[in-house]
C-alpha cells in the first residue's frame, strides 16, 4: 500500500509523536509499504514561542498537494491537526478523498498551561478538525471513551509500541549517585508537571533527562536533582536502565510511550491514576498508581523488575502498525 502520513511534529523535535512516527515509518517499510512522510522539514517553518525545536509550517499547501499528487498515494493519514494536517485536510476535502486521523495529544490543556488560551476554542477546533474523518485512531481505552462522550464518533484503536532491543536491562553502575534512583525522561514543561515529582521527599536521588523550557527554572530551584539534558538511543536506554523508579508525574499524557521504554529497561512506574498511565501500567505489578506520588514511587522500588520487561516484551511496534494499516481507508 501507497500510504502517505503528514504529521506537524517531526525531528528535531524529542517527543512521544515524533518517537511513534520514527518507529512506524520504518516498520511500515518493513512490511513493504511504501510511505511518503510530509513534515514541517519540507516547508519553510516559524518556531513557536518557547520551544525553538518546534517548528510551524504555515503556507504549505501547494507544496504539499504537488507532493500527493506526485505520490498519489492509497491512503492519507493525518497524524497532527496543526498547520500541514489542515493543508491536507483542505485538500481532501476540496478532491473528495477520503482520510484518517489521529488524536495524539491533549493541545487544549497544553495551550491553556502554556499561554491561557481558551481551552473551549481548541476544543471546537479538534472536534472540527476530526468531525469527517473516516476513522479517529487513539492509542487507550479511556481515551476512547473520553472523546465518545465528548462526541466524537467512528473511534479506532491504534496503540504504541517499544524497541525491546534498544530499551533493555542493563548494569545500574552506569550512575554512581546515592541510590536509589528515581528518574523522570520527557520534556521539561510544564505540562509533565515535572515539579509534582521534584518536590517528594524521597531517598536517594532524583534524576530529570530531557530539555525544554522549564530546565533552567527546575535545575535552579531543585540544585539536588540531576538534570542530564536530552539524551537520546543508546545513551538515553542506558540512563533508564540504570535508575530504580520511573516517575512519571504528567496528568495529561495520552499515552506515555517513555513508560514502555522504562518498563522494557526493567525499571516499574510511579504515576498518577489518570488516562494514559492507567492504561499502560498494572497496578502493583509493573508499577504504583496512586495520588499519592511519594508512596508510590516508595511502593514501587519493591516490584520485580522482570515483570515490567516481560509485559513490555508484548507491545512491539509491529503489532501496532499492522493496527495503523488495518484502519486506513481507500481515498476514493
């Protein structure tokens, strides 16, 4: 199949999108799809206020319909709903084709943490945007059942995987800090809620890996916590691997793919009981879902580390692509 996956959020940037489309295009080719991939690095970009890596395409819809046209693909994709997947959208919708569209993150909550906009605009705006969708795919239940209830119809499930090879058990030496060693990776803004985790009163010592643009405000209010920056393939595995807990204090997340990564290091997850850690975590048995986040993260430094990898071992990338496939539809 002649798949094309247009998608907002593409390298440099380092997050759970651009990690889920990197894994999918290449397993996609795998199984002998073909794949065209339209992302901001083909358009000129303008970087969004406070996150430089971020890059915003505007103006790019004559490109991208020569681009399709080119192509002509089998099936159209739309991975974000931000400048390049309206441009498509427009054009489909302009031509008659058919699409499909994901529902990946919670914008509405993260513009309004980042710059107070209303959450009830963007709200209108992703109901919009995914209202003549052919198929909705999200990656849980509950998130399923959140956006049922809030209207949205012709629901498809497409989950996430891991690369058990890359995200493995390796020695915990690699860090000589005092143990044990609690470990958030991800974005540093504000949305994670980065600062639920900082603030425990927990042995040991507390390690934040990534970047973004509450790391200097973070690093120089908690000087105890180690900030490492993004780390990224083999380093980054090795940093997980290494610690004893991973704390993910974020109530927004979709999904958490960072929780499969540390799960298939052997590490257990502390975490709210909200959507997206809900759905991936096994209470008392690949981690601690608890309101209370210090008894949590207290509570999980006790699981077998076993478990957690075994349970990662089932959500390769192969079985939720051939999802992402199965929920294609025909353009015409």
């Amino acid at each position: 199949m002649r798949i094309a996956l247009i998608s907002d959020a593409w390298h440099p940037q380092i997050n759970g999108v651009v990690t889920t489309l990197t894994n999918t295009v290449a397993t996609l080719k795998t199984l002998g799809h073909e794949v065209e991939l339209i992302t901001p690095e083909r358009f000129k970009t303008y970087p969004w206020p406070g996150y430089p890596d971020v890059g915003l395409a505007f103006l790019c819809g004559p490109k991208a319909r020569t681009i399709l046209k080119a192509f002509k693909p089998d099936a159209i994709h739309l991975v974000t709903e931000g400048p390049i997947g309206y441009a498509v959208r427009r054009y489909c919708h302009e031509f008659g084709f058919r699409y499909t569209s994901s529902y990946l993150s919670h914008f509405p909550e993260y513009f309004k943490l980042r710059i107070g906009f209303p959450v009830w605009i963007s709200e209108t705006y992703l109901r919009w945007f995914h209202c003549d969708s052919a198929r909705v795919m999200v990656s849980t239940a509950s998130l399923e059942t959140q956006l049922y209830q809030a209207g949205y119809r012709r629901l498809a499930r497409w989950s996430r995987g891991v690369d058990t090879e890359l995200y493995r058990p390796q020695p915990k030496d690699f860090i000589k800090d005092k143990r044990p060693i609690f470990m958030f990776t991800g974005r540093v803004a504000i949305e994670k809620n980065i600062e639920a985790f900082l603030k425990l009163d927990l042995p040991g010592t507390k390690y934040v890996i990534g970047d973004g643009p509450q790391k200097a405000l973070l690093s120089n209010k908690y000087p105890a916590a180690r900030f490492t920056g993004y780390q990224q393939k083999e380093s980054l595995s090795r940093f997980m691997a290494a610690a004893d807990v991973f704390v993910f204090p974020s109530r927004t997340d979709t999904f958490g793919v960072a929780l499969l990564e540390a799960l298939a290091c052997g590490v257990p997850v502390a975490a709210f009981p909200v959507q997206g850690s809900k759905d991936v975590i096994i209470d008392a048995q690949t981690g601690f879902l608890n309101e209370d986040l210090q008894l949590a993260a207290l509570s999980a430094l006790e699981l077998n580390s076993g478990d957690c990898r075994r349970y990662a071992l089932e959500n390769t990338w192969e079985k939720c692509t051939k999802q992402l496939v199965d929920n294609l539809v025909p353009m015409v």
